[in-house]
C-alpha cells in the first residue's frame, strides 16, 4: 500500500496525543468570546463543537491552534503546553480554518510541496508522501491543475492532504463543509473518515450541519456565549435534554429567541 | 517524553524558509506578467524622466545625468517592489492561505526571511531590465565580474530590507485600506527624501540630514559605485554595506515579532 510511506515525523509523537483544556478564556476588549473553557479530549476521539454564531467555536480553535495567545487558563495540546511550546504543539497538529488555505495560485502538488517542506517531510520520503496524502484525498487526477480551478470539496480535500502529511496527533477542522454542496460535504467527509482511520489522530471539528455532528463524533460540546453549555455522545445528550434531534437541542440550549409569533406559520 | 528537545535544525530552517521562497517564485512562473509589468515603470523612469533632466545643466557636475540615475531607479525599483510585501501578506491573510503557514512549526523568522527572499528575487528580475535598458541608453557600465556581484548583493539586501519593512507597517495597520494609505505615505518620502534622482549637494540643510538616516541612500550610494564603469562611492562601500545590513536586520527582527498577529 501507498500508505507505507507516509514517514514518521520528524519530531517525535508523545503517547497521550490527549488535549487538556483548564479554564482557558479569551477576552477581545469587555468581550468574552472563550469564557472558562475546560475540556478533555481522548486521543483518536472524534470530537464535535456546534453553537450558533459569534458563540467562540473559531476564537476557541484559534487558540487551541497557536494561532491567538488566551488571556487566561491553561491547555495541554497533543502533549505541549500552548503558551510555552507553541512549536511544539504546532509540529503535531493539523488544522483546516474555516477560510481557503489552500494557495489558488499554485497548483495541488505545489501546495503539498510547499507544506511538505514546512512540515518537514524527509526530502527523500517526499515525492511518495505527498502521492499517498493525495491519493488517499482523491487528487491524484488533478493534482497539476491551479487551485483555482478546483471544486469547494477539491479544495477542502487538499487542505486536508496538507494538513495531515506530518500524520498530526490532532487534527482541527473549522466548519470544513461550509459552502459545499451534498455530494462535497460526503466526499470530505468519507476521506477525512478514512483519514482518521489510517492515522488514528484525534479529529475536533466545528460545523452548523446537526447530522455531521451526529453521523461523525463520539461526542459533542454545545458551545454557547463562550461556555460549554452541554458535552456528551449525540445519544446521551439527546435522552439527557430530551429532544428528539440534536436540532431541538440546540434550539433548546442555544436559545432560539425567536419569538412563536414570528415563526412563519 | 514531554520537555525532550527536539530542534530541526539549521537544515530543516533553511528548508522551511526556502519553501516559502520557492512557492512565491512558482507563482511567479504561472504569472510572468506580473513581473512583465513591474518592468514598466523603471523603464518609463530612465526614459521619458531620464531623458528630460539630461536637458538640465550643471545637475551632475559634467557627468551624464542618465549615469547619475540609472543607479537610483534600480534602487527605486526595488523599493516599490519590496513596499507591496506587506500588501501581499494582509492579502494572504484575507484568503486565509497565511493561516496555513502560521499553524506550521516553521519558526516566524523563517516564514519572514522566506517573504524577504522571494522579495529578493523579484528584485533582481528588476536589476536585469534596468540594466538592458540603461545598457541601451547608452549608460556607461561596469562589466567588472566583482561589480555586477556587489550590485545583485546589494538588490539582494535592499529588497529583504524594504519587504521586511513592509512587513512591519502591514502587521500594524492590519487592513488593506489603511496599508494603501500608509504605504503611500511612507513609499514617496523614502524616495524623494534620497539621492536617487538629483545628488544632495542641491538641498536644503533639514532635507540633507533626513537622507543621511534614509538607507534608500545608501543602496544608491553603493550602486552608483558598483554599476557604473569609474563609479564612485560618496561615503564609503563599508558604510553603504553595514547600513543596509544592519537596517535589515532590524526590521526582520521587527517583522519576526509583529507577524503572528497578522493572524489573531
């Protein structure tokens, strides 16, 4: 299989690839977008962060990510501690942000190049690397067209590739199916499902779709004004809050203000 | 296992500072007109601009006044070059294609010289037009091997030193509008307030003191000795050589720092 040679990284993996959040906060002025977040998340665990808008599902990634310093509280990402190793939890994550990452200007194999190289990748393991990521994503085909010309899900599936050559103890993907039509949001899904599978790294995704939610993670945190409102597998919210659907629950705990007599009959 | 230090290495900095380079100069490739039309202007410097103060006498002390210039285009040419860098970055920001450098272990200083670099490149493409057209313009040029060394080291340096500058203003002003305004703002003082088109001697007292802190004057001072055949040199090459350097060293140090928060 192509798969053999994907290479060890060349920064060694620690065993519990667990992420530990205690109390992290990040305040923007009087705004608390992340308020006292704690969290554990178990290696390999498929992890899900829904809530409504402007809730702090991004700013949280952000921070989990290196991207944004927190203003307080601590984390323990894939074996580092956030604010003091950030290069050292940054060699063993992947993270998909919500914008287009991938450069359209470039061709796919040059944007794998490219991360190949930032992520090093052993020069000699590089060529078959990044033939395995992209074979494994379904790019093999197009993988010398500029990215501009890609499909939503093409893209998305190369910064998939990207992200994960390093084989990441954790990858971060940030609403990776917004804007994409049914039949994209499948083909990410089923690859970064395979994906998963073959690396065994933990997956931590926001996403507005109930049914990605629920189709995909062992559990899920509700996220609401900054706070963790609920967190459990899809099953045992539903029965804790007794909604028949994670939709009802969100409306339930994510305060759907939306007065009855404003609802369209 | 935790607190093991585990460093790349120089190897692995060189290779992910080159990776920036060299997927700045792919794009370069799938879009030669760009570098086609940054071409133009210089051109249209040494031409028309050229051509019209040759009619002034006395500017150059006897000298053709198209020898006297043809250094301080390039050094132009590589300074509004270099200035878009910024531009750029808070362009990738806006895509989110930054953000994908940022999340990669590459050190900040890396991914910084990397931008620089390709800066370079960009520059020395310029250096090559400048010097076909003044070749046609009849400007007297060094063919000496060791000068045309010095004038591509020193394009090489002014260009990391001016894209790491604007590297500097695009992390502090953070938006595409604002850097437009600020870039103007700061682009034409570095120019005019330099000995790139006419020499000091003709200005004002206040004038002459800020072209002595501006390192665009000291690029020219050094072109003008190195690209010209008997070119000489007003303040001394080791001068020329350790302002820029040092200049540059500073704004990467600067542009290191300040870069992350592109991304906040």
């Amino acid at each position: 299989m192509a798969v053999d040679a994907v290479p060890s990284s060349p920064f060694p993996q620690p065993a519990p690839p667990a992420l530990e959040l205690d109390g992290l906060t990040r305040r923007f002025g009087n705004i608390t977008a992340v308020d006292r977040v704690s969290l554990r998340i178990a290696a390999g665990e498929t992890f899900g962060l829904i809530g409504p808008n402007g809730a702090g599902k991004s700013t949280l990634m952000k921070m989990l990510t290196t991207l944004l310093p927190p203003s307080a509280g601590v984390a323990q990402v894939a074996g580092f501690d956030l604010a003091r190793r950030p290069q050292q939890v940054r060699a063993r994550i992947g993270y998909v942000p919500q914008l287009p990452s991938a450069d359209g200007e470039l061709t796919g194999y040059e944007n794998m190049l490219l991360s190949a190289r930032l992520y090093l990748v052993p020069r000699a393991e590089r060529r078959a690397t990044i033939a395995a990521s992209l074979d494994l994503m379904g790019l093999t085909e197009v993988q010398h067209r500029l990215v501009q010309t890609y499909s939503g899900g093409m893209a998305r599936r190369l910064e998939v590739a990207q992200s994960t050559m390093h084989r990441p103890a954790i990858l971060f993907l940030d609403e990776p199916t917004v804007g994409l039509d049914p039949a994209g949001r499948a083909t990410v899904w089923k690859h970064v499902r395979d994906l998963r599978d073959r690396i065994g790294a933990a997956v931590i995704f926001s996403t507005h779709y109930m049914e990605e939610a629920e189709d995909l993670c062992d559990r899920i945190a509700l996220i609401n004004a900054g706070r963790i409102v609920a967190i459990g597998s899809p099953a045992d919210l539903k029965t804790r809050f007794a909604a028949a659907t994670l939709d009802d629950l969100f409306a339930q705990l994510a305060g759907d203000r939306l007065p009855a007599a404003a609802m369209p009959s | 296992m935790t607190g093991t230090k585990v460093g790349p290495g120089v190897a692995g900095y060189c290779t992910q500072t080159f990776a920036v380079a060299a997927a700045e100069t792919l794009k370069l490739r799938h879009d030669p007109m760009d570098l086609a039309s940054r071409a133009v202007q210089p051109i249209l410097w040494l031409v028309l601009f050229g051509q019209v103060m040759a009619h002034v006498h006395g500017l150059t002390g006897g000298k053709p006044y198209i020898d006297f210039l043809a250094p301080g285009v390039l050094a132009q040419s590589v300074l509004f070059v270099s200035i878009f860098y910024g531009l750029s970055a808070i362009w990738e920001r806006d895509l989110g294609v930054l953000h994908r450098y940022m999340v990669s272990p590459a050190p900040r200083s890396a991914l910084v010289i990397g931008k620089a670099m390709a800066s370079s490149i960009r520059g020395l493409s310029q250096a090559l037009v400048i010097y076909a057209c003044a070749a046609l313009l009849g400007v007297k040029l060094s063919v000496q091997p060791m000068h045309i060394m010095g004038v591509l080291m020193i394009t090489i340096i002014a260009s990391a030193l001016f894209s790491s500058f604007s590297l500097i203003i695009a992390c502090l002003v953070k938006t595409r509008e604002r850097f437009m305004g600020v870039g103007q703002f700061l682009t034409m003082p570095i120019f005019f307030a330099s000995n790139a088109i006419y020499p000091v001697q003709l200005m004002p007292g206040w004038l002459r003191a800020i072209v002595g802190i501006n390192p665009l004057s000291y690029e020219v001072d050094a072109l003008r000795a190195l690209m010209l055949d008997g070119g000489t040199s007003e303040l001394g090459l080791g001068l020329d050589l350790g302002v820029l350097l040092a200049a540059s060293a500073l704004c990467i140090a600067i542009a290191t720092r300040l870069f992350p928060r592109l991304t906040e």
